[in-house]
C-alpha cells in the first residue's frame, strides 16, 4: 500500500489528483435516504486533511504545490 493511497474508509473513492509527495481524492458515501455525501481529502504524509467541500481541498492543495 502506498504512502498516497486514499484513508480506510467505506464508499467510493476517486483520485483527483496527484503530485510527488501528496494527493487529492473525493470520497462518495450514501446516506440511507440515497443521497451522496461527498468528502475530499488531501494525503500529504504523515497528515490527512479532509474538506467538506472542493474548492477548499483544491486551494490547500495549491498551497501545498507552492511550499515544495
């Protein structure tokens, strides 16, 4: 299992994005109702960073980008 690999967790995941060192993926979980609640979360070891929505993932991923 890599450093990068999305957290455990249920639902669907999706990579969105991914530079040396960290990534970004989306996490899809179903409620009971059927409704799709999406999490982002940023992998940048030894933190895992999760945003409720994309613009705040993508702008701490930018941040990120521009500290290497």
């Amino acid at each position: 299992m890599s450093d990068l690999d999305h957290p455990k967790g249920e639902g669907n995941w999706t990579l969105l994005q991914q530079h040396p060192g960290r990534a970004m993926w989306q996490q899809d979980l179903t409620s009971s109702t059927g409704a799709v609640v999406s999490r982002f979360w940023i992998i940048n070891p030894p933190e895992d960073l999760m945003y409720d929505t994309f613009d705040e993932a993508e702008a701490m991923f930018e941040v990120l980008e521009s500290d290497d």
